[in-house]
C-alpha cells in the first residue's frame, strides 16, 4: 500500500499536527489537496485547534504538481483545479485555530496557506512566493485575489509578475509571516500558539474569523470561472509549456529563463 503524503498526529496539548511529506518538494496533487480538506472538514465540527507543517526540511510546499498538466486531460485539469479551489475555501472558512509553520521554500499553494491561517511561524531561512509565471502556469485566482487583499494590490502584482522569492523577514514586513524563530523551535512555537488559541472560547475565535474577513468583489464561484478560464487558455501554449519543462528540474523557479 503507498504511503500516505498526510499524516495526523495529536500533541500533549490536544493539538492536531498535520504533516506534509511527498519527496522531493511537498507539490501537491489533486489527491493530496483532497485529503488535506477532508481532515479539516472532520475537526470543523468541534473547531479543533490545527498546526500545518511539513517533514520536509527542504521545502515546506511547492505548490501543485506541474507535472499533472503533462499527464492529464482537460476534464482532469478542471477537476484538479476546483479541488485546489475548494482546499482554499475550507482554509478560509474553518472555524478553529489554524497556524502554520513554515520552514524551507513555501510557494504557490504552499504560500496561499499562509494567507488563511491564523498565525504563521517560520523558520529563520524561509523564502516564499509566487513563481508560477516563471513555470509555465498561473495561481488560482482565488490566491490571486487574497494576496492583493492581505497585502495591497500593488505589492501583489509586483510579487506575482516578478516570480521572485520573498525572505522570511520581507515577507514578515508585508504581514504575511508572523514569527521567525530558530528551525529546532518552530513546530513547539505553532503547536504553543495553537494551544493558547484554543484556550480560549471556540464561539468567539470562529466569530472573529468569520466576519474578519476582505470586503469581495468576486464570488468564489466567479474566482473558480475565472481560474479555469484561465488554465485553459494558457495550458496549451507552447511558452508555457517550456517552462513547465524547466520547472520539473527547478521547483522554485529560481533559474533564470533562457
């Protein structure tokens, strides 16, 4: 039987940890994201106090598998996107504590994490960012539009058009990172902050979540329309199928484009 990418722990402070471990990059394939939702689907109902975090020490997300669009079918690729569309909705929309800790690289998918948790701690050496432009692809509007919300919709289109890293301290500067500590720390500092949130009452933790939220513009039906809109328009392209290509050798995208 496979290993499963997703594990659950529970710590001595009644916190659940849930792990990400898929060599080599922690990208995320439509069953992955699948999973992640359904864990949090099943601890929404008592608003269970979550920690993300990876067993990678290298990354903590690379984001979706780009090699899904060598693989998979138009009707394929719909499904896989509005699987990712629907793990950022339940990320938005769960009631309990949700921190992440972050270490390594944290990009794409694995930075839009960030952008629905309630605290995020990372480690000294993180970089994170959007690099999908540089690979071929872009994120999901939803991301798109939650990062312009979080941090100013110039420094997002800024992010997102140069595909750079961010460090862990400019990162920290824009809000998108809460707390640096030491990497031997930082899974005891996310599960601590995690207890003390869950400490407190559950009816006013999931009340302020619920209604702290951006003012939208868009539904999310119209953010899904538009992701796959999208995806199909740029799937098939040849530009974007070269960086694709060069991407399966440089997940983070930080090679320069040829």
């Amino acid at each position: 039987m496979a290993r499963s990418a997703i594990t659950v722990q529970q710590s001595r402070e009644g916190v659940a940890v849930v792990s990400i471990d898929r060599p080599p990059a922690n990208a995320l394939t439509t069953e992955t994201v699948t999973q992640l939702r359904e864990i949090l689907d099943g601890f929404a109902p008592e608003g269970r106090a979550v920690v993300m975090k990876s067993d990678n020490p290298r990354f903590f997300c690379a984001g979706g598998d780009i090699n899904d669009f060598a693989t998979m079918d138009g009707d394929q690729l719909d499904e896989r996107m509005t699987r990712f569309h629907e793990w950022l909705i339940r990320l938005e929309t769960y009631p309990g504590p949700l921190v992440v800790a972050i270490n390594g690289i944290a990009v794409g998918a694995g930075c839009e994490m960030l952008l629905y948790a309630d605290r995020v701690v990372s480690g000294s050496a993180t970089r994170i960012g959007f690099p999908e432009v540089r690979n071929g692809v872009l994120p999901a509007a939803k991301g798109i539009y939650d990062l312009q919300c979080a941090v100013g919709y110039l420094r997002a289109r800024k992010i997102m058009l140069s595909g750079e890293l961010l460090h862990v301290i400019q990162a920290r500067d824009l809000g998108l990172v809460d707390e640096v500590v030491p990497e031997e720390e930082l899974v005891d500092t996310a599960i601590q902050c995690a207890g003390e949130y869950a400490a407190r009452p559950a009816v006013l933790h999931a009340a302020i979540k619920a209604q702290a939220r951006p003012g939208r513009r868009a539904t999310n039906d119209e953010l899904l329309a538009e992701s796959l809109e999208r995806m199909h328009a740029y799937r098939n392209d040849p530009a974007t199928q070269q960086a694709r290509s060069r991407w399966r050798g440089d997940p983070t995208g930080s090679r320069k484009e040829r």
